[in-house]
C-alpha cells in the first residue's frame, strides 16, 4: 500500500474483505466480545494475543479505519480518539508525567494552547511555548533536562502560521524527545509530516477528514521512527516494566513501530476511555474515501477568497500561506507545494464591531465552532474558540480582536467571493 497513491489509500487503505465478506467496512457495534475460554480471555489480558474484547480499548471498525490513516500518513500504528483534543492529550500523556515538560509552537488552536498551558499544567506537566519564527537561540533556550516532547501544527488555526517542520524535528531530537505534530488543516493528502521529520501526527478528524460535520473524533499516528529504547532515561513508560499488565516493556515487546499506540491503547485508553465510536468511524471512513477529491476544491476556494479579500480597502490583512504576500510562503511552497486548507484569516479595518457586522451580513456562509467542512462557516475567534486567552496571549498566537477564520466549502467559488463581497458592503 505504501507505494500506492494517495487517491488509492483514500478508497481502500485499512480494510481489504474476503471472498463473500461485506465490500464496506462493517460496523461493529459491540461493546464486548465472547470467547469459548477463560485462557483466551486471560491471554487478551495479557496482551499475549491479538483479539478484542472490550471496545472501549480496541473495535474492528476503528482499528480499520485507524489502519487507513496510518497508511495516509505513511505511519506504523495509529488509533483513533473521541476527539481531536483527546489525541493531543493522549499523545503528549503518553510520554508525560508530573514533572516533565513540553515545548510547544505559540501559534495552535485556542483549547490545544489551554490543554497544554493550563489543564496539564495541573498535572505537574509544565510548558515553554515558543513562536513559530523563533531564532535558533531562542528554540534551544525553550528546553529543559525534563523536556519530553515537541508540539506544533501544520497550518496554525486560526493564525495559518506554518511549521518549519524540519527544524523542530531536528531540535526535538537534537534534545532525544519526539516531534508531535497535528496535521488537521492539511490533511496527508496536502502534507505527510512523517515525511519531514515529525515521529507522531494528530488529527481532529472532526475537520476535513469527516467533511461533512457529522462526527466528533481524532486520531494518533506513530511514525515507529523515534528509538524509545536509545532515550530510556527519559521514557520510563515505555522502556520500563508496566506492573498493571504483568511486568511488560512496550518498547522491548512490540518495538519501535507499535510500542507507542499499544500504551495509548492499553493503558490511557483502558483508564481514561476517550473511545471513538464505531458508527463514528464509519462515518469518517466514509469522509476519508473522497478526502483525496474534496481537498483541491477547499484549497481552491480558499485562494480564490484570500485574493478577493487581498484587494479589498475594508481589510487590512489577510492570511493564507499561498499567498505570495503571506510571510509564510515560503514554507508553504516548501512543505505544501500542491496546496493547503480552504481556511484564510483576516482582518477588518473597523476591527471587532466590523467583524461583528461582516459576519452578521452573511448569507451563504454560516456563523459556526466548525472549520474544515463542506459547507462554508465562519469563526470570530476572540470571542469563541480564543476566548480564554488575554491579550498577550492572543497576541501570541497571532489572534486579533479584528481576526475573522473564514473556513471555504464545497460550494462554487464565485457564490462565496459573492457572498462575501455583499458583506463587506455592508460594514
């Protein structure tokens, strides 16, 4: 599969039937699963052997659906979560612990900066966040002996700040700790991070992976690249015993490619849940079989809007790397040559009522939380999804009072550029 295009692994990664088995990946939808033995049910337990029972750690559907991800991304072992916020915590929890310590890029979505700077900071879990343009000094600066892992996101959303992904990777294990990024906005039809250096990638796959709005869920990919074993001292989750199942070290009993999500799975799965539901998966399956076909729309759309709005003299900025004004196209042309989202941000010149009244006088697109669908949306983060910061916060991670998140759908482009243009006429 791996040498198999994008498209191809869209359509049929993760799940090939049998003679007379059902073409679509069947829904399982069981809580639990019979044995004929106590022996085999034990040997589950142990994870002696490959079986389910129980989906609040593992179900066929979402091991299915996780097996394609993986192969998009071009990753070993992936799982999916209840959310994308879960896989953010999942894959940082896995390899934290009170004291330890996270450096992660300024420019995230609001609830990722809030899970890392504040609820696992009760944790005992502490964090440096660092601008995505920091120099070298200051990137070196950000570590500690107690660092365990790097953070950052593709695109940022809502600021679209892109990662530099090689030079967090190479800082990261400059240091022995792991780069994880979350590639929603692009998805690995746009960028594979593994690719470039990245040892884990998450997903909202809420966004343009379901693309239709129907399904709350997330997904952890391992790259089965980072060596856990050649860095023990600092992972002793995975390169120690683990006495809750019997004395078992991940990194020595499933290797490099499966130690990672095998703890997720049977250990923060098994004590925290966060389970994706099965008909949840199915629905992303669904989305994941035209991801392929519905990204170069969104992107197109996306430029055709950030061009409309770069000529208007009622907005005094905009954002969207593949603009050759962005400061981050270059990185764009580097790390997403063939395009990546359909969201731009800007900003209004009469500055937050401005964008109250922008918003207000919309009639195709739709007021929501959501970004990343097939129906177009729009977002005042100050006041919805960043509203938990304070100003400098904002400040940091690229957000102003004036800053509307303008998420381009399937529709046709020239309704959305109509759209907008009506609106803007009536601020």
């Amino acid at each position: 599969m791996a040498d198999q295009t994008i498209a191809t692994r869209c359509v049929q990664a993760g799940y090939t039937p049998g003679d007379g088995e059902p073409r679509q990946i069947p829904i399982v939808q069981s809580t639990t699963f019979k044995y004929a033995t106590s022996e085999h049910m034990g040997q589950l337990f142990d994870l002696e052997a490959e079986g389910y029972f129980y989906t609040r750690l593992q179900n066929p559907t979402n091991d299915a659906v996780a097996a394609k991800i993986a192969a998009l991304e071009g990753g070993a072992a992936a799982m999916l979560t209840s959310s994308g916020q879960a896989a953010n915590f999942f894959a940082l929890f896995n390899i934290c612990e009170a004291s330890s310590h996270v450096v992660a890029s300024s420019a995230i979505y609001g609830g990722t900066y809030n899970l890392i700077a504040h609820t696992m900071a009760k944790m005992g879990i502490e964090s440096t966040f660092v601008s995505p343009e920091c120099t070298p000094e200051e990137l070196e600066a950000a570590f500690r002996p107690n660092t365990r892992a790097v953070f950052g996101e593709t695109i940022a959303n809502p600021a679209l700040d892109v990662l530099d992904i090689e030079r967090f990777a190479k800082a990261a294990h400059d240091h022995g700790v792991p780069l994880i990024v979350d590639n929603t906005f692009p998805t690995p039809v746009f960028c594979r991070p593994i690719e470039w250096g990245a040892d884990i990638v998450t997903h909202s796959t809420t966004k343009y992976m379901d693309g239709h709005g129907v399904g709350v869920g997330g997904a952890i990919v391992d790259s089965g690249n980072f060596d856990w074993m050649a860095h023990a001292e600092k992972f002793p989750g995975l390169t120690t015993p683990d006495e809750s199942y019997h004395g078992i070290v991940y990194a020595e009993k499933f290797g490099q490619a499966g130690a990672f999500i095998t703890k997720a799975t049977s250990q923060l799965m098994r004590d925290l849940g966060s389970i994706q539901s099965p008909q949840n998966a199915f629905y992303l399956n669904m989305g994941l079989e035209s991801l392929h076909v519905r990204m170069p729309q969104h992107f197109k759309n996306g430029l055709a809007v950030a061009e409309f709005l770069e000529k208007s003299d009622k907005v005094t900025s905009v954002r969207f790397p593949h603009l050759p004004s962005d400061p981050y196209y270059a990185l764009a042309q580097k790390y997403l040559p063939e395009g990546g989202s359909g969201v731009v941000s800007f900003e209004l010149a009469g500055g937050r009522a401005a964008a109250e009244k922008f918003m207000a006088a919309l009639r195709l697109a739709a007021i929501e939380t959501h970004v990343a669908d097939a129906r177009t949306c729009c977002l005042h983060p100050a006041s919805a999804t960043h509203r938990q910061m304070n100003d400098d916060e904002l400040a940091a991670a690229g957000i102003s009072p004036a800053m509307v998140r303008f998420s381009c759908g399937l529709e046709g482009t020239e309704d959305l550029i109509a759209d907008i243009e009506q609106a803007l006429a009536a601020i």
